[in-house]
C-alpha cells in the first residue's frame, strides 16, 4: 500500500508565512525608516516654517496715490461718479457690514455726503456735495460754511516693486475675489482643494512614478494648491524627489495653521502670473490690474478663466504675446468649470465669445511708470533705500491720473506721427515707380511734461514712448533746448527796459518794445576777446531789419542773437540760470539755447512767465504717511521771483503771436483754439514748449544717441502738444482757460501791421494786438506816414521795406509744410474763447517757402542787382554748439 505524503503542501504553507512576516518586518522597516526621515523633515520644516510665519508674509510696500481730485460748484459730475471714486479709494457705503478707516459716505439721488475716516488724507474734513441738472451745484462743510471747492479722497496709481527683481502685486482678501475667480482655479488646478487635507496621494504617485521614469527630464504633477503654496513660499524651483517630500511636510503645516479660504488668498496673492514690460506679475490683484486695467473685484467669467489657465505656463500662455494659445487654454478652464458644476454650459459658452478684451500694450502707462520711477528716487534721495519700501507707507504725489491718461494717449498717438515722418525721410521712389527705404531707421524717443504754472504741480509725466522697451527717463535727460530757449534773450530786453536801459537798435538808443528793429543779416559775432561765432538762419534766409515780435514768431536766429549782444549775453544767460537753466553760459550761442536742460527743467523755467515772474521748483512729493495714515512728511514746493510781472506779460505776449500768426500757428491748425503762448524749438531734437493760463505743458522728441532727428519742432512736437491740450481742456479741472491778464503798468494796443503804428480807421483790417510797458508804445496812428515809416534818406534813395511784416495774401492761412495729419479728432468748440490776439491777421510764413534773401547795401542802392546767395562765413575759431534752426 502507498503512502502519499504531500511535502509541497507543508513547505509552501511555511515559505508563504515567511515571505508575509518577511514583508511585514519590510513594510514596518520602511514605515519607521519613513517615519523617522518624515519626522526629521517635520520638525526640521517646523522650525522654518514657524520662523517665516512669524514674519509678514508678503512685503507691505509703500503705495503711491495720485493728488487729490478738486471738485468745485459748476463742474459736470454726477452723485453716481464721486460715490465710485470714493469707492475707488477705499471708503464704505453707509450701512456696509464693516466700516473702512478711510471713510464712509451716503448717496442719494442728487447729492452726496463724505464722512472721512481717521486713516483719510482729510483728517476727517467732512462736507456734502449737491448736485442739479448734471452739474455740482454748491458744496457745504462741516457746519453748514458754504465751501469754493472740496479735495475727494486721492487714488492709489500703483504699489512700489518688492525688491531688484521688480517684483509687483497688489494684495487682496479672500473676500474680495470673484467666486468665478476661485472656481476656475480650483477647477483646472485643484478640483478637490476644499475636500482633501492637503495632498492628492494618487497625483503624487502619479508625480514620484514621472521622477523615476524621466531621470534626465523630470516633470512634476499632482499638487494640490497648498503644496503649490509651500513650494513658492519655502522651496527652490529645483525638481526632486527629496523636495517632494518636503514639500508634502510644509503641506501639512500651512493645512493645520490656516483654513481653506486662508490659503487661497494665499495662494492668490503668491501665484506668479508673468511679465510685463521690466516688472514680475505676480498675485491676481495684480494681473487683473496689468491684463484688464481692472480691479480683480470687477473681472468677468472669460477674464477669470483666462487668469486661472495662466497659471500652468505664464509665459508660454501670455495674451499679448501668444493670444491663440490663452484662448485654447481660457476655453479649456471654463469646460472644466462646466464639468465640476460651477457654471452651466450656457455660460460657459457665452464667455468662450467673448475675444480678448487686453489693457493696451504699452505697459503700466496707467500707473505712470516713468512718474513713480522718479517718485523712487526722491524717496530713496530723502528716506533711505533700505527703509521706506517696508514699511506700507502711503506716498502721496502731485499727479492727476486723468491727465495723465491724456498725456500719455498724445505721445502714443503722436509716435504714430513722428514715425512717418521718419519713415518717409528714408523713403525714395525708383524711376520703375518701386518705393525703396534708404539708410538705417532709428525711430526717436518722445517725452512730455505738464505742469501746473503755478503750484509747480507735476501733474502728467511721460519720459518716452514705451516703458516695457525703455525704462530710460527722457522727461529728466538733459538735451540742448533749441529756441524754445529764446524767450528768456527777448525777457532779458524786457528786463533792460524795466530798468530804465536804452538799446542800441536801428541807429537809435531806445527803450526794447515788440516792436524794437532788429537786425537779421548773416553776423559775425565775436566774444571772450576774439572769438567768433557764424550762426545761420534756417535755411540760409535772412530778412533784414524786423520787429523784434516777427523775429521771435518766426524763430531767426541772427536777430536773436543780435538782441541778446546788445542785453549782453551775460545777462541772458544769468536770467536763465535763475529760471532753472543751470548750464547756461554768457557766449552768443546762449540765444540759441545750445546749452542743455532737461524737459522738466523747461516746464519749471517757464514758470516765470506763466506765473507773473514767479519760479517755482516742479515737485512730485506732497505728503510721506504712515500705513495708518499718520503724517510722517510734508514737502513744500520753493518757489522765488526772477522776473518783474510786468517782464512775464510782455514776453508772454510776444509768445502768443508765435501761436497765433508765427510757427505755433500749427497748434491752430489742429484745432487747439484757447489762448496759449509758446514757442517751437528744432536742434538736433524738436520741441514745443507752451502754456495757458492753467498748465504748461513740454514736449521733446530726439534719438537716444544725440543723432539730429531732421524734424520741426512745428511739424513733430506742436501736434502731440496740441492733442494732449485739446484733452486736457475737456476735463473740468482744465477747462476754465482764460486770457493772460497783463499787470499794472502795461498797456495792450492795437496796432497797424504795415507801420507797426497805432490802428485807427485808415487801417482797420490789417491790425494785430501787441503789449508795451507803459509810455514805451507808439503815440502815432498808422496814417501819420501814409502806410510808409521809413527815413527820409530811405525813401530818397528808394531803400529798407515799407512793411516791416510780411502779409499772406487776404483770406490765407499760414501752413507748415511736410506735416502729416494725425487720425482725425474733434476740434475743441464751445469750451472756452478764443483770444483776441489770435484773430490777427499777422499769419506765419511757412518754413519751406520763407521770404527770398534781401539784396545787397550796393544792390538796394541803386535798385539792381539779383537776390544773390551769401556765402557761409567761416566756423567759428573755438567749437560752438551749432545753432538750432527755428
């Protein structure tokens, strides 16, 4: 009989326990091996988790906020529009569940009341504003007292980088996202976020299993938005697995610290979001801001979809730069919102439509980067760099964010301009009729500057025409001023004649006047012993004996300088100094403004003129405060007399005929109609410099390297002058321009063009306005020499012009040649008056087709000869800067 005894059985019962307990001692190995590596890792983390906790968790920046907005009775305002700005700027609602320390305010259907908070610039001034038929209609204070006008609150323009890396962002509360905004995120990034404890084991298996089979090209995925926070706030970007680990550790810290709505706000206030122009997005306060020019409390749901898709790539999925692709991604996060249930497909749909509704590219150019940059540096200059930036100060500044927007719509408008300009200097048409471009393009820069003239009020600031290309400041770079200069060489003469000095002009020793003869024939002028210096006219044209008024409307170099000779260039240049125009030196060339100054330079130095002989220093700081508001600085502008009122008027005169029939007449032509006075300037650069009774405003265009842009100031800078003043005196604040008043001790006169002589009824159509210090006017009318001033050895031998103006034929309006029209706008009408000097008949002669040259002594003489070309005198022995050309 056999016996079967079944050994395999036995063996294998045994073998499978001991392979059990084996993985067992295996299993509970590993389980205390990972313990102890886990609870190395978690007390190692707990102490740099605590130690960074304890600490702020993002950088309270200062913030900048821009002036306080007037509102005076008579301004078009509604109740609706000062209770947003108000909103704007941090205040409640009466009735708000939580009461903001700026301030509160209650609206009703025509009037207004604002109650500040104790953190409010006001101090808790208080006031009610009515409003009638669209417009304030009286505004009354704390007490009843009726009040001529009432500051609202000042809005934030942006927050200060955190650090080198111009990182930016602006904080925000959980609160304070749209719930469109957190589902998106959560739906594309983290769809269990509000479930899980804080890590998705099955993604991060899912990330260790993609570590270990792509050792040389690790990918990363699996994290919960908790792990994306611990990774930005404690990690390095290096990719490992060992990181994973830590970043799992930190995970659990910041769940068991903080709720769910505390680490999204967390995780939104941290998320980098891309770049723009030299600044790091980071948060969506921020990228709502840069992206829309929003508030994030005001983003749609295709805005929030577009925002949360970033996420994964930001800059391979930027909007400006790659629009297709943030479409894909936008349309995919609202297809995952659909499927988590957070909208229905209807909506989403719907947001899928809408196209890419972006903030303009030209970046920060609604927080006036340019502005806030020189903001910085007086602030690091005052304060200290390793101080003020961390201690959430308020910074409040002199800029009007409406004007500002203006200013920086005209040079953007105007760089369209200036670049077919440009362009078409190096254009040429072949004799096959193809058009080729000629040499290399170099498309210059622009800047422009407005000021309040009598304040000192930098109320706009645009220091080049893209801040994302070019962070360089032009508004502050010096450059030579070119003949916007000028006018302080004809202030100078005012100044002689003020002190009782008498000029040696035309033979004759009298007190300067506009109407003084000055002499334009090609000179020689000589200086410092025995140097010379040749300056040309533009063009090589000379026009021989001319008023002093036609000699500064129409830019001539060589009666200018003549004019300074005879003030003496010492004196010129002294005047400029004490205006701001530091470099200024007593040589001929000094009348030419061949020395340098920076755009707000100019617009500060031509402050004795708009503001009746009164220098005041241009200043961006009004107020340093504390986060909470307390004042820790108050700046006040410096201000000095340079001129004599009387001195201010009458070269402001003089600088409305340039407007009104000289080479400003193209601020005219494109619409601008309020009384202004300026001046044109072309160097190597161009210019217009020019103001009203209200603002100044500069502008500049030149190359970076010094190259001669070949522009006008007429052609290039008076457009984008007139179009950022056209927008400037729609805005209530700017729109009450008003005619320049002249001081006691000056007289307006009518006088006739012909003979410069007083006008009466013989010559009633072809009269001009002109101011004169008191008693220095003309006492004969126009018909005392029968239309004809000249000596009586003039008119023996038939010599010298019997109009000292020259006239367009009637009915003709100056032009300026080569001027490009810029895209249509309306013409200002109806906002304020035109002056009384700018309905002269006195029109401009255009650069290209100025007045031939006069004849010779020997050729007037006897009534012959030809209008000959004079040749060049020869360069000066010492270097000169080269004259401006108008």
């Amino acid at each position: 009989m056999a016996v079967k005894v079944k050994i395999g059985s036995v063996g294998s019962g045994k073998l499978q326990r001991s392979l059990l307990m084996a993985s067992a001692a295996v299993v509970a190995l590993g389980l205390l091996v990972g313990g102890l590596v886990f609870g190395y890792y978690w007390f190692k983390y707990k102490h740099i988790v605590d130690e960074r906790l304890t600490q702020p968790l993002f950088e309270n920046t200062a913030k900048i906020y821009a002036a306080p907005r007037e509102v005076r009775p008579g301004q078009r305002l509604s109740a609706h529009s000062v209770a947003q700005e108000l909103r704007n700027g941090g205040y409640s609602e009466d009735g708000a569940a939580s009461q903001s320390p700026m301030g509160h305010f209650s609206e009703s259907a025509d009037s207004i009341e604002i109650h500040p908070g104790p953190e409010s610039y006001h101090s808790e001034d208080g006031a009610t504003i009515s409003f009638e038929n669209g417009k304030v209609s009286q505004i009354t204070g704390d007490g009843n007292v009726n009040l001529n006008a009432y500051e609202l609150e000042p809005l934030l323009i942006t927050g200060l980088s955190e650090d080198k890396s111009r990182t930016k962002r602006r904080l925000v509360d959980y609160d304070e996202l749209p719930q469109n905004l957190v589902h998106a995120v959560v739906s594309i990034e983290d769809h269990r976020f509000f479930q899980h404890g804080g890590v998705d084991y099955i993604g991060v298996l899912r990330a260790i299993r993609n570590d270990l089979t792509h050792r040389h090209n690790y990918t990363e995925g699996g994290s919960t938005l908790t792990m994306q926070l611990a990774r930005g706030f404690f990690l390095t970007p290096e990719k490992r697995i060992k990181r994973k680990l830590i970043e799992i550790v930190i995970t659990y810290q910041l769940e068991s610290r903080f709720n769910k709505q505390k680490i999204f706000q967390l995780y939104a206030n941290e998320i980098p979001l891309g770049q723009q122009g030299s600044f790091a997005i980071n948060g969506f306060g921020e990228a709502a801001r840069a992206y829309f020019n929003k508030d994030v409390r005001q983003l749609d749901l295709a805005e929030c979809a577009l925002l949360a898709g970033m996420i994964q790539s930001p800059s391979r999925l930027n909007p400006y730069r790659h629009a297709e692709r943030a479409m894909t991604r936008r349309n995919l996060v609202l297809d995952t919102m659909v499927e988590t249930g957070s909208i229905t497909k209807a909506q989403a749909e719907a947001a899928k439509a809408e196209p890419l509704k972006l903030a303009p590219t030209n970046v920060n150019a609604g927080e006036a980067p340019y502005f806030v940059d020189l903001v910085r540096e007086q602030l690091t200059q005052k304060l200290g760099e390793n101080s003020f930036n961390r201690e959430g100060l308020r910074i409040y500044t002199s800029l009007d964010p409406e004007l500002q927007h203006a200013a920086t719509q005209a040079v953007e408008v105007g760089s369209k301009l200036v670049d077919e300009l440009v362009l078409k200097q190096h254009t040429r048409k072949e004799k096959d009729g193809t058009i080729t471009t000629t040499g290399e393009i170099s498309y210059p820069q622009i800047s422009l500057v407005a000021l309040n003239p009598h304040t000192g009020q930098v109320l706009a600031l645009v220091g080049g025409r893209n801040y994302g290309i070019s962070q360089l400041n032009h508004a502050v770079a010096k450059r030579p001023t070119g003949s916007i200069f000028k006018p302080f060489v004809y202030a100078s003469a005012f100044n002689s004649a003020v002190a009782g000095t008498k000029l040696d002009s035309d033979g004759t020793d009298a007190l300067f006047t506009p109407v003084t003869m000055l002499n334009d024939e090609q000179t020689t002028f000589t200086y410092a012993g025995d140097q010379e210096y040749n300056p040309k006219n533009y063009k090589d044209e000379y026009h021989g004996e001319v008023t002093a008024t036609y000699a500064l409307a129409h830019s001539l170099n060589n009666a200018t300088i003549s004019l300074a000779q005879m003030v003496g260039f010492g004196n010129v240049a002294s005047l400029a100094r004490s205006a701001g125009i530091r470099s200024a030196q007593g040589t001929p060339s000094v009348a030419l403004g061949t020395y340098s100054a920076s755009p707000l330079d100019m617009a500060g130095a031509y402050t004795v003129f708009a503001n009746g002989g009164i220098k005041i220093d241009p200043w961006l700081l009004a107020s340093v405060r504390s986060a909470s508001g307390d004042v820790l600085n108050d700046y006040t502008p410096t201000s000095k007399p340079v001129l004599d009122p009387r001195v201010a008027y009458l070269t402001t005169s003089m600088m409305e005929g340039v407007m009104n029939f000289g080479y400003g007449y193209a601020v005219r032509q494109r619409g601008f109609l309020a009384p202004a006075a300026g001046k044109t300037g072309t160097s190597n650069d161009a210019w217009f410099a020019g103001y009203t009774s209200n603002l100044i405003c500069i502008v500049w265009i030149g190359n970076d390297d010094y190259k001669d842009v070949k522009l006008q100031g007429a052609v290039a800078a008076a457009p984008i002058w007139a179009e950022f003043m056209k927008a400037a005196v729609k805005l209530p604040q700017y729109s009450d321009t008003r005619e320049f008043v002249p001081p006691t001790g000056v007289t307006v006169v009518q006088l006739d063009k012909e003979t410069n002589l007083l006008a009466d009824a013989s010559c009633p159509s072809k009269t001009y306005n002109a101011a004169f210090l008191q008693g220095t006017e003309p006492t004969d009318t126009c018909d005392h020499l029968n239309g004809d001033q000249r000596s009586i050895f003039q008119k023996l031998f038939g010599l010298g012009d019997k109009s000292t103006m020259p006239a367009l034929p009637p009915g003709t309006h100056p032009t300026v040649v080569g001027q490009p029209a810029l895209p249509a706008q309306t013409a200002q009408t109806g906002q304020v008056q035109t002056s009384a000097s700018a309905q002269s008949p006195n029109p401009a002669v255009a650069e290209d087709s100025q007045p031939k040259k006069k004849k010779g002594f020997f050729s007037r003489l006897f009534g012959g000869g030809k209008n000959e070309d004079k040749k060049p005198a020869p360069q000066p022995t010492q270097p000169q800067p080269s004259a401006p050309q108008q």
